[in-house]
C-alpha cells in the first residue's frame, strides 16, 4: 500500500513554491544560453588548450596535483561553532568544527584539467543549468551550477575527490573519519563568468571606486546581494570549496557566514587551488558573486561520516534534489542517493553485528536498552532515506529554516 505516503500537503512540485516543475523532463528551461556557450565557455576552453603543457589525458595523481602539506593544519585559521556564537543547531553537528580559511590544496595544473573536463560543450548541455531563482539573485546568463557529470565523463576529477588524502585532509581538520557522498554531491561548481558582450560590459561598475561604493551599499542592505545561492544551509555535512578560477581585481563573492549574533562574517577569498571547509549542514551561508565583470568558479565537494567510521551519515536532499536544483537529473540523482545510503547503512549493519557477537564471546551480558537505541537509529535512517523524495515531499522552498535565527531552532532530538 501507497496510500499513506501520497496524502501530503504539498503532492506535487509547483512554480509559485519555488520548485522545478519540469525536474523529471531535464529541466530544459534553464538550460545554458547558446551565447553563453558560444561567447565565454568557448573562450574558457580556447584558454586551457593553449597552455603549453596541456594535456586533455592527465591522470590524477597525489603526489603531483595535491599541494597540501602537513604543517598546514597548523598555520590554517580555523574556527569552532563555539568560536562563532553557535550554540544551537538544525541538527546534531558531526563535530565542534565550524569552518576552515583558505589552504593550498591543488595544483594549478589540477585546477586547469578540472575546469577542461567540467567545461565539454556536452557537461554544459547535459549537467549544467541556470540557478533555481528561489534562491538567488541578480543572476544573469553568465551564472549557473554544474555538476554530477564526473563520474560518467570526468575521470580526473572524480579521482581528485575520491582520493584518500583528500578525505584525509578534511577527517583530520574536522576530527571525524569523513568520505565523499554520491556523485551529484561530488565536484558541483557554482559559476559566475566575466561577460565578453561589451554591450553588457558597459553596464557593469568598472572603476576600483565604483566597485567599492557597491559593495559599501551591498554591505549596508544584505538583502541586495547578489547571489547564485542565498542563504541556505547544506544537505551534505561538510563542503569542501576549492577556488577554480577567480579574475584578478575581482570584487566580491565571498562566501558569507552567519554568526551566532545574526551577523555575516565573510570568509576570506581563497587563492587559486585553494580549499575552504565549513560544516554547512549546520551553518547557515550564502554564495555571493562578484561585482565586477569577473570570473569566479569554485568546486564544491559534500563529505560526511564514512562507512565504518561508526557514525551514519546525516546527509538530506532538501537543496539539491533534481525539484530544487535543476542542475540535477532525476534519475542519476535518486540513484546515486540510494546507493549511497544503502551502502552507508550495509556497513553500519556490519559493524553492529560483529560488535554484537564480539560481545557475546567475551561472555558480556546483551544489552538490550542499547541495542533498541541502534536498532531505531537505523529505521530513522531508512526513513530519512525517502521521505524528501518528490512523491512524497514538496513544501516551498527555500523553507522557513533558512531564515530562523539559530536561538529559534526547534530542537532537534
Ligand atoms: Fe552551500
């Protein structure tokens, strides 16, 4: 029987609700302008071909392309939720770590074939799409998301963030073991590109001066930023954003935090090949774009408890499911989920039953109080595994949530 999960208050994705209707069908109606194509993404691969050591077959490879080095979980500011006010969340957090500023993580030559891979003229038709206007703002042709296409035809990236010492880097700055989550999660951009239209051009601040006094007002009146994602909190636990691109004399883009005090706090612009972490699941921000005519791309990777770490992850589906995102695809995307999620849980499953026969060896007594707690925890799981699903689950977004103070959070447990 299908019945009880059909009688919801929201059946279907609408328009006035903020969703993609067409989420099933690709999401064609935000699909990336032919001069956008034409003009700037073609411009972007003509750069990358013409670099004299290019070469379109690079592997991955840790030694040569991750630049991290061990004494930069020292020198890296980082900050704790604690440290930023926070004292109630949406959710359990995986750990007391908030975020992390700016630290070298690839190489340029890693950023150049992850940008060529994400740029095929075949990714942008089938993995790129304009942002949901529920949630941004003063976007033009020029911004978009992308990604989910790294798995199928982005073997260099999907090896960059599948590997170990990436998952290694972030499990030690967040003091948890951390993993990639699925594909649709794993290399998304948001892009925001310099226009090549010099009619368009003239309409856009050029002068330092110009560019300051916006971003004066832009400071003064948050509510006029502009943004491919406003604010919003993750579905992935941590985000790990690398900076791919970012023009010289950019202005503005940052990504914003919201403090304990309802402030913003803007985390400093990473370099090129630079990472920043935040436990976005939990922290509220937003993604600005630039004020200037300026390319800005980063990638951003969710990772979260992995198999076997002991933890389930505390993954959702409420900002990136194909009715929200319409960069994502309906059926790689529920897919991916499922499998993930199943994957997650078989090892969780493991581990609790080998623990339990573990204990029973040693002669302990079965503990029953504690095995009802794990036996629920995963039922809540499963539970959680289907219930934003589209059938099911359509409620207006951006949902409430994201614009309640974090004092006003209804309690979690
Ligand atoms: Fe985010």
């Amino acid at each position: 029987m299908t019945v009880a999960y059909t009688e919801s208050a929201y059946p279907v994705p609408l328009k006035e609700n903020g969703l993609i209707v067409e989420y099933k069908s690709g999401a064609h109606s935000h699909d990336i302008p032919q001069k956008t194509r034409d003009l700037e993404i073609a411009h972007m691969l003509e750069l990358l071909k013409a670099k004299p050591t290019f070469n379109p077959n690079l592997k991955f490879d840790p030694k040569k392309h991750l630049v991290f080095k061990e004494e930069y979980y020292k020198t890296t500011t980082t900050a704790t939720l604690e440290d930023l006010g926070i004292t109630k969340t949406r959710t359990a957090p995986i750990s007391g770590f908030a975020a992390a500023h700016p630290f070298p993580l690839i190489s340029q030559e890693a950023v150049d074939m992850m940008l060529w891979e994400a740029f095929q003229p075949n990714v942008i038709e089938n993995y790129a799409r304009l942002p949901n206007s529920g949630l941004s703002k003063g976007t033009t042709r020029l911004d978009f998301h992308l990604g989910g296409h790294c798995r199928y035809i982005a073997p260099f990236t999907w090896d960059l963030y599948n590997s170990p010492e990436v998952s290694e880097i972030i499990s030690n700055f967040v003091g948890v073991k951390l993993g990639p989550m699925f594909n649709s999660e794993l290399g998304h951009m948001n892009v925001s590109l310099a226009s090549l239209d010099p009619e368009e051009v003239k309409e856009i601040p050029q002068t330092k001066e110009d560019l300051l006094a916006k971003m004066e007002h832009l400071d003064k009146n948050k509510d006029d930023v502009p943004s491919s994602l406003g604010l919003h909190y993750d579905s992935g636990t941590i985000a790990l954003v690398i900076m791919l691109d970012l023009g010289e004399g950019a202005v503005g883009g940052e990504t914003g935090i919201v403090t304990g005090d309802d402030k913003m706090f803007r985390v400093p612009d990473p370099k090129i090949g630079y990472a920043t972490l935040i436990q976005g699941i939990v922290l509220k921000h937003v993604a600005t774009k630039p004020v200037s005519n300026s390319n800005r791309i980063t990638g951003v990777t969710g990772y979260a408890a992995a198999p076997g770490s002991g933890k389930l992850d505390n993954c959702r589906n409420t900002s990136n499911k194909p009715s929200v995102l319409p960069r994502a695809i309906h059926t790689p995307y529920w897919s991916e989920w499922i499998e993930y999620r199943f994957k997650n849980l078989e090892a969780h499953l493991k581990q609790e039953r080998e623990k339990v026969m573990e204990r029973f060896a040693k002669g302990a007594e079965f503990d029953q109080l504690a095995m009802i707690d794990t036996i629920k925890e995963m039922e809540k799981y499963l539970h959680d595994s289907w219930k934003e699903m589209e059938a099911v689950h359509n409620p207006p977004y951006p949902p409430a949530e994201f614009n309640t103070p974090y004092q006003d959070l209804p309690d979690y447990e």
